[in-house]
C-alpha cells in the first residue's frame, strides 16, 4: 500500500483526537487541551505533506512519463486548487 505511512498518521491523529474530547469531557485544564489539539493539528499536516509528496512520486510522475497533455493538465490544476485553498488556511 503506498499510503502506509499516511494512514498510520491519521490513525494517530484519530487517537489524539479521542484523547482531546476525554480531556474536554473530564474538564481538564484549558492548556493542556490545547497542547493535545496543537498536536493533532501537527500530525495532520504531516500526513497531508507526506500524501502530497507520494501523489508527485507517483500520480503527477507517472503522468508526465505518458506525455498525455491532458493528464498532465489535469494533474497540475489540481496541485494548483490545493496550493490556492493552503493560501487560505
């Protein structure tokens, strides 16, 4: 599987995220909620860098290797729709 690494991170990221609403359910202290939060928020942009860098190795390579123009095409507009809502985040 090539997401492997992706989905172990998000899966980590579903275990911080149980952890964090037991911390809100158990009335915990505010910084350490959001600690746990920032963490989470950290994992997922790790796992969201990582499945980027596998969709070039793969997907957007193996685009550019068929010297299909459209593919291509579409390839990079999609990169372009994710680079523009990152801008927005």
């Amino acid at each position: 599987m090539k997401h492997e690494k992706t989905l172990r991170k998000l899966k980590t990221a579903r275990g911080q995220i149980d952890a964090a609403i037991k911390m809100i359910e158990n009335e915990r202290y505010c910084i350490d909620i959001s600690k746990q939060i920032l963490a989470t928020i950290s994992l997922l942009k790790n796992a969201h860098s990582e499945l980027l860098k596998k969709h070039l190795e793969t997907c957007v390579k193996d685009a550019t290797t068929s010297k299909d123009q459209n593919e291509i095409n579409q390839k990079l507009e999609e990169l372009e729709e994710i680079f523009d809502y990152l801008k927005k985040t």
